[in-house]
C-alpha cells in the first residue's frame, strides 16, 4: 500500500478506535432511554446463553436483529456461574462475555440482568443451594451474610464485563443493568416488612456503587421504589402500567410471549395476533422500551429446570422456537409492527399526545403530533365486536375487535395487530434416511445399587431424617436414606414414609419394594408398601429424588424436599397400628448414585467392559436403575436434531457425554379446557381459568429432546447414553431433524404480496392449495374452498424449486374462476 493510500485509511482508524474508547453515553428522561443525546425507542428479546451454545448465538442474535430487535437481554445465573463456593464456570454456555461479544459483533445492545435472583424457571431460582450453608443467612432479606454473598458474585460479573470492555460508556453494548428481581412481587410476603425495605435499598444502593456507566433498573418494584432506579413492569400487559415517578421512562421488561411448560400441563400458545396486540398498546400509552421473554427460550439442559417439575424443553413459543427455527406467523407478523413503530419513533418520543376514549373506555384514539406531522393509534379491547371509528380528519377505520391499528400519518392504516401477512410454517420432523437408520444397537448396564443396599459407608449419620437440598447441596437429584434395625422372627409390616417429594424408591433388604412420585403442586405425600422382615439385622434404604426445586415466591428457598422429619414407621398390618417408629433411628446419608460417582455417562474406556448386549445382543427393558448405550451417526444437513424418547420411563440422557437434560415421556399432559378452544381475543392467561389455545392434551409431556449440532460429530460415531430410573424400552428410541414441512399465507386484497418460505436450504417441492376462500382445515391440511386455477399456475411457476419465492395477487387469479370475492390463500409442502 503506499503512503498516499495509507494516510486516509490510518486517520479513519484512528477515529474508529478513539470512538470506542470514548464509548456510549446513556442516560434517560420521562420519554426515552437517552443514548448519546437522543431519544431511542428499543425493541429487545430474551435469549439466555446457558439455554443454547455458543454455536447457536449468532445465528439467533442473527435472525432477532433481522426480526427488528435492537437489543438482546440476559439474565445472569449465579448457580451455573458459580455451583460451589468461589468456584467459577465461565466456560462453553456460560461463557458470558463471549455472548455479549456476539451481540456487539451483531451491532445490537445488551440488556444485563444480574439479578442474582432471578426466578426464570431456572433451578432455585439461579441462587446457589450452597448458600444455605452459611450461618444466619436469610435469602433475599437485609442480612449481613446473603448481602456480602450477593455483592460478591455481583462485583465479580461486573468486574467480568468491565474487563472485556462491554458496557456501553467503554464502547461495548450494554445499555442497562437490573438489580434483583421482581422483589416487589413478594415483599409485603416475607413477614418482616423493615427488613425487605432495607434490602431492597441496600441492592440498589450496592448496584449503583459499582459504577458500571449506564442506569439500573428493578422489575415489578411497584413500592419502595429507591430514588437512583428505574421500575419497570412485567407481565403479558403492561399498556395499563405506568412507573412510580415522573422522571423516568416507560419500560417493560418481560412481555411474555407465551409460556414455560410443567410435566403434568399441555403446551401453550399466545398469538401472534394477542402479542401485537400487547406492543402496539404499550406504544400507545407512551411506552419506550420493550422487551420480549422469551425471543428463543432454548433448553433446560442438565439440571438447570426449576419449578419443581418444569420440563427441560424451554420453548415458551417463543418467535425462535426451542432449535432456533423461525416460529411463523409470530415472527414475521411482530417484525412487520416493529418496522411501523421505528418509523414513527421520532414523533413518539418527541411529539404531544391526545387519548381520546370513543364513546366507551374500550376504545381509544391516541394522536402524536409534532412539527406539521402527526400519528394515530387506534386501540379496540372489545373481544367481540369490530368498531368504526372517525378520526378528526373525517376518515373512518373498521377496527376489529381486540386489535390496535397504526396509522403513522392518521390517514392510513399501516398495520393491525389482527391482520397477519406474514406466512404461517408448520414444522414437521423427520426420520429416516436423511437421519439415521433405525434400530440402534443397544448395550446396557445396571445400576450398582449394592452399596447403597446396607446403612455403611456413608458419608455421615444422623439420628433423625434430614431435608434434603440442605443435606446435598443439590449436587445430585438422589439422595439415600438408609438404617438397619433388628427383628425378631419374620413379621410382614406396611412401610409408612412421609415425605415432602418429589419422588421416592424403597427398598428393603436389597429389594425393591416400592415407588411414588407426587403430583405438582403437592409435593407432601405418602408412600405405603408392604414388606416383610426377617429375623436378624434388617436394612431400610430410602432414595429421595427432586424434579427441580422451586424458583419462585416468597421465602421460596424454605420449600422442603426428601424425608424431613418423616415419619417412617412400620405399620402392624392387623392392628394398623405403629409397630417401629424408625425416624429417630441412625440414618445413614450419601448423595448420588454410583453411575454418577462413576460417570458413567462419559462412556470411559476402563468402563466398557462392564457394558453387555451390543450389536448382536439383547437388552432387558422396563427394568428400573439401568444404563443403556448406542451409536449413531449425524443426521446429514444443517436442520436441527432432535431424540424422540417415547417409550422410556424417566431419567437422564447424554450425547458425547453434554447432559441434554432430564426425560419423563411416561407422564402424560392433563386434559385441560383449554385444548379445546382457541381464539386471540380476550385477555391471554396461563394460569386459573380462561386458559386457551393448549395443544398437546393427553400426550406425553415432552418426547422430544434437542440435541444441538455443536454435541454431535459428523463423519464419526456419537454415544448416547441414558440412565433409565423408572423403567423404559430404548429399542424404540430414535431421530429426527426439524424444519419447516408446509408453508401457508394470505392476500386479503388486490395488491397484496405472498412470500412464502421454506428453510435451512430446502425449496418448495409443490404448491398445494390456491384457493379464493377456504372454508376449512389449517395450514398443512386446507379443506374446501374455490380453487384459482389461474393462482396455482402462477405460483408453481413462481415457487417450486425455490427457497422462498412471492407472488402479487392479482384480479387474474380470480377470472374465469368463478369464485366470488374472497382472501387468496396458498399453501406449499417443502
């Protein structure tokens, strides 16, 4: 390169570099976010690093940036972060600063959640088990010993982040910052009302003495606000919410796109329709800032699912799917009304505003004006009944019911939140040969449960039943109860076990006699089981298992679990009174099993002899405490992986030894009401009555398990491995890939655009349906209808071969047709 060339690409660099260091300025008036002088309205989306891997994050900040979001927001997870005391995991999925380089690269910014509470559905809420362990402590109450922990781990992710330069006055992208987490939610619960005011303080106090250069802010902190924080609503409405003072900003942390999924429930589903809805709302109502949770809700891999009995499926129907697929119609049709926001975000964070009520409360006008322009929304919360409403212009609008319209001149209707032009994609997984062929060759082990079958070698005793996350450190999901007691004769008793959950296995001089586990909700339960003694030294082993531990509520961390306090008694089974009360026996204690002392999980070399049956073998199955081993090869493509586990029990599974979560396919979902209907309008709810738009009722919980390409090998064999508690048959266990199968859109009018799409380099093999009204079916099986001819000429013209094609609808798809007047839809298998 010479000189002259040289000089001017230096000097920009220079600028480029001298930029950065100065970084970003953020700030904040009654309007906006102010970044470096201006007003901004932001749109954000919720992806959590550990639900993923980092192979997957730019890709899914990737197709978020291309949705319209300006931000990504995070929460922070103490227990992954730090699972023993001053012991730190910053590697693979909770590579932090990685995620946050991924974000910057994409040029969006960053949301940081430290929280370290942080509910989430996450296990304990993110906060480490092993915190109990520390005399005096009180979570989440103003007390030395949880303060010092707190501050510790908070100043350590800040100091992180510094360090790697990702705040946005050093250049990097995070804009703002949250201290704890939805404290005002349990506050006035926690029977100590000083304490909680002074904690709540202290935190933000703490928070702002870090100095990290951009605001912090609290979610649902409604009372007790502190002075140098900004409060913000969550919730799946928030248009109604509006901060404590007047200085400061709209924000909505969490809008939920849908919601988390327990072992017993079906799947829920929040429209498209009901989330634009929502936006376009709080927008009106001089909202500034929202954010979607979840944008990609991803997986609860290993152990991270709280609850208790939250599935490790963290789908949440969000816009990106649990793999990473676009999930159509929400995605497309909440991009196009980000598109319509930004371009009016001049006149809405500067401009006057006017909320006129049209005659009822339900329907509002509200007018923007700045300069010689203006900008109107038109909100509908009737759920049953469209409304026409005259603008001061004189124009009329048809509104329908539960449904905003846009228009950024107050002329023309830019967008409805109940009109969706966007496709809808229904996904499909396959099997077969683009996977992998079926009949794995199993090998399998049992479970060494010998040891645990006497009351030695423990790892202490007690004379008396102790609580079992205490006891643990969660470090396990199993923990053993064993004692001995001797016995004159044989005697047939009835074993009473009390216990607070979630599951319990019992055995009695080495043989299993007994199993149950409890339904959700109720983890206090009773297990009876006959057994018989015999004369001599009797040996008791109790194992406890938890499903995940409890995330939320006030004093949520004194949730008990295992056998605390009992009693275990044996019960005369004439008199049916107590013959032996053993819960002040000595107890012996020991967490875990001896496959996970062993890992075997990891299939180690010096461990395979110990595998039998193979490729000519053959395996027991529905035994209890088993082992099994397969290989595989990797599906061909890009398309994401997926293991149907149906015909198994519970347990654990593991790909190339990556802990892929807990399986339970044995429970089966509840038939809820809200299967059976589904409709945007009216108010969405997850919980108590008027649910709806359930899927998945009387199916199993969850059959499918992501197994994300970055744990699988290409051109090589791959191991899974799985520990079978409950009993299951492996034989039928296999794999699929996952994209889009049929891709289906609209024109409601002449002029309208038809895109349709497939996805990961698949093209559109056929164009099924052209239709002038349907009258039928959905997407994936249209029935009835006028076919145009004319229309399915055009498209699989336009379409077939191709991975994404559009189309204008035209009066020509309806001449000669004979259909009268209708909305034009199409549909195509990819």
């Amino acid at each position: 390169m010479d000189r002259v060339s040289w000089q001017p690409l230096a000097l920009l660099l220079l600028a480029a570099v001298a930029a950065v260091a100065s970084g970003t300025e953020v700030g904040y008036d009654d309007r906006a976010l102010v970044i470096d002088g201006e007003r901004r309205l932001l749109i954000s989306g919720s992806i959590h690093y550990p639900r993923s891997t980092p192979e997957m994050w730019p890709d899914l900040i990737r197709k978020a940036k291309e949705g319209g979001l300006d931000a990504i927001e995070t929460y922070v997870f103490w227990n992954g972060h730090e699972p023993r005391r001053r012991q730190y995991n910053f590697e693979g999925s909770y590579d932090i600063v990685r995620f946050f380089k991924e974000v910057q690269d994409a040029g969006m910014y960053a949301i940081l959640r430290i929280g370290p509470y942080i509910c989430g559905e996450w296990n304990y809420g993110g906060l480490p088990a092993w915190l109990r362990d520390i005399s005096g402590m009180q979570f989440r109450m103003h007390n030395h010993p949880f303060e010092q922990e707190m501050e510790t781990f908070t100043t350590l992710i800040v100091d992180k982040l510094k360090e790697a330069k990702m705040f946005a006055g050093q250049g990097g992208p995070i804009i703002l910052s949250q201290i704890e987490n939805e404290y005002g939610n349990v506050m006035d619960k926690l029977n100590n009302d000083e304490s909680a005011s002074e904690y709540i303080h202290w935190c933000a106090a703490m928070a702002n003495k870090q100095n990290v250069g951009v605001p912090w802010i609290m979610c649902q902190q409604d009372q007790d606000v502190p002075p140098n924080v900004i409060n913000t609503c969550n919730g799946f409405y928030c248009h109604d919410w509006f901060p404590k003072r007047t200085d400061i900003p709209k924000i909505w942390t969490e809008n939920w796109t849908g919601w988390f999924k327990a072992w017993d429930k079906p799947d829920f589903h929040r429209s498209a329709e009901d989330i634009a809805f929502s936006v376009a709302m709080f927008f009106q109502t001089r909202g500034s800032l929202q954010n979607y949770y979840m944008y990609h809700g991803g997986t609860n891999f290993g152990r991270t699912s709280g609850g208790p009995y939250i599935t490790t499926s963290y789908d949440y129907d969000a816009p990106l799917d649990e793999y990473g697929n676009i999930r159509q119609p929400k995605y497309g049709h909440l991009k196009d009304l980000h598109n319509v926001l930004k371009s009016m975000e001049k006149i809405l964070l500067h401009g006057d505003y006017k909320d006129t009520t049209m005659g009822n409360t339900n329907v509002t006008v509200t007018k923007y004006t700045l300069d010689n322009s203006s900008a109107c929304f038109i909100s509908n919360k009737f759920d049953d009944k469209e409304v026409n409403v005259t603008l001061d212009n004189g124009a009329t609008h048809a509104v329908p019911a539960w449904s905003v319209s846009i228009l950024p001149d107050c002329k023309t209707v830019a967008y409805n939140s109940a009109k969706i032009k966007t496709q809808t994609s229904v996904m499909v997984k396959r099997p077969g040969v683009e996977t992998v062929t079926d009949g794995l060759a199993w090998s399998w082990m049992p479970e060494n449960l010998q040891p645990f079958m006497t009351d030695e070698k423990g790892n202490f005793r007690k004379n008396e039943l102790l609580e079992q996350i205490a006891t643990s450190g969660d470090q396990s999901d199993y923990l053993w109860y064993r004692t001995s007691f001797e016995h004159k004769g044989e005697s047939n008793y009835k074993l009473h076990v009390n216990t607070t959950g979630h599951e319990l296995y019992a055995f009695v001089n080495g043989k299993l006699v007994g199993r149950h586990y409890s339904p959700n909700g109720g983890f206090v339960f009773q297990m009876e089981t006959p057994v018989k003694l015999h004369s001599g030294k009797n040996y008791i082993s109790l194992l406890s298992a938890t499903i995940g531990l409890k995330n939320y509520g006030a004093l949520f961390e004194m949730m008990p679990a295992g056998i605390v306090g009992g009693p275990v008694k044996l019960v005369d089974t004439v008199t049916n009174t107590t013959a032996y009360d053993l819960s002040n026996s000595s107890w012996s204690y020991k967490a875990g099993l001896a496959g996970e002392y062993r890992e075997t999980h990891l299939d180690k070399a010096n461990d395979r002899s110990q595998w039998s049956g193979g490729l000519n073998g053959t395996i027991p199955v529905h035994r209890p405490f088993t082992w099994y081993k397969a290989t595989f090869e990797a599906p061909a493509g890009e398309e994401p992986v997926v293991a149907d586990l149906l015909g198994l029990g519970k347990g654990v599974v593991w790909v190339n030894g990556n802990n892929l979560g807990r399986y339970w396919p044995s429970y089966v979902a509840a038939d809820m009401d809200g299967c059976q209907r589904c409709d945007y309008r009216g108010t969405f709810k997850a919980e108590g009555d008027g649910q709806k738009c359930l899927t998945g009722c009387n199916e199993p919980s969850q059959r499918f398990y992501h197994v994300p390409r970055s744990f699988i090998k290409a051109g090589e064999p791959n191991t899974m491995v799985l520990f079978e508690e409950a009993g299951g048959d492996p034989t039928r266990v296999s794999f699929h890939t996952v994209a889009v199968g049929a891709a289906c859109a609209e024109a409601a009018e002449v002029g309208d655009e038809v895109a349709l799409a497939c996805s990961h380099g698949r093209t559109i093999s056929s164009v099924d349906v052209a239709s002038l009204g349907v009258a039928r079916g959905k997407c994936g099986a249209y029935q009835g209808g006028c076919e145009s001819k004319a229309a399915l000429a055009t498209f699989t013209a336009a379409c077939v071969g191709k991975e994404s094609c559009t189309v204008r609808h035209t009066e020509d798809f309806r001449a000669g047709s004979g259909c009268d007047s209708g909305v034009l839809t199409v549909q195509a298998t990819c």
